[in-house]
C-alpha cells in the first residue's frame, strides 16, 4: 500500500514542472511544398499579461529539403492593432548535412525557440502569420509546421 502515496507524489512532480500549451496551432503543406504566397495565419487569446511564456516552433522537414536553413518572416499584430515584424533563421542540419532534432518514420523533427520568457503587453487577442522566406516559390521537402505558446511555471 506504499505504493500508491509514492506513484500519487511521483505524479504530482511531474505535472507541477510540466509548462502547460496555451496556444497550439499547426499546419500540414500539402505535398510536403511551402508556396512563397502561402501565409499562415491565426490567433491567440492572451488573458494574463502578468504571466511569463515560451514560445516555439516546431518544424517536420523530409530528407529531400534542399538546404540547411530556412528563414522566416514573423508577422505579430498586437490587440490594439501595432504590428510586429520579426525574421528569424533557423538551421535544419549541420556542415556535414546531418539532420537536426529527431527522425519520425520518414521526416526529421525539431523544435526552435522563438521567443524565450517574454510577456504579452496587453491583454486579448493576438495576430500572428508566418511566411516561408527562402528563394523559392515552391520550397519542398516541408511537412508540416506548428506555433506553440507555453506558460511558464515559476
């Protein structure tokens, strides 16, 4: 019967260090190909500004990718409408052309940090669209890619 105070104190370590999703958003390119016009967009209800959050994106590339980065162009539009432009680069591979992250069945996984303990500014609803900002009009080998939001547990 010691069991199951130990399996109940187990339990709750792990779900109170555990950063819960808010916002979980994802997209799948249809033929594994991000068109250069296709624009992600979607929103996030922010209710806490007191609150501190990760946010991440999570990227499921093939083999076939042809380089070993990809830069995109994050576009925030705030509550009240004050928009904000971010470019990041992320590196799918390293020199020798290993993939990052981890393989699932046949596409490669990773995880990036966008915004690393930020807060929100205001309260409601937030704007974000994510646009593919290689050189290509249709950039292949991109599976799939999700926008997650995690509060942070002090």
């Amino acid at each position: 019967m010691r069991v199951i105070p130990f399996l109940s104190l187990i339990t709750m370590l792990i779900i109170s260090c555990y950063e819960p999703i808010t916002v979980s958003q994802s997209i799948s390119f249809p033929n594994n190909c991000w068109h250069k016009d296709s624009t992600w967009n979607f929103d996030a209800k922010i209710t806490d500004v007191s609150q501190r959050y990760n946010i991440w994106l999570e990227l499921f590339n093939m083999p076939n990718y042809p380089n070993a980065n990809i830069w995109l162009f994050i576009t925030t539009k705030t509550p009240k409408g004050a928009i904000l432009k971010d470019t990041v680069e992320y590196f799918l591979c390293n020199k020798k052309g290993e993939w990052y992250g981890w393989q699932e069945y046949d596409y490669w996984h990773r995880k990036y940090p966008l915004k690393l303990n930020t807060t929100f500014i205001q309260k409601g609803t937030y704007n974000f669209s994510i646009e593919q900002g290689m050189r290509y009009t249709e950039l292949k080998g991109i599976k799939h890619l999700s926008f997650n939001i995690e509060k942070i547990r002090e």
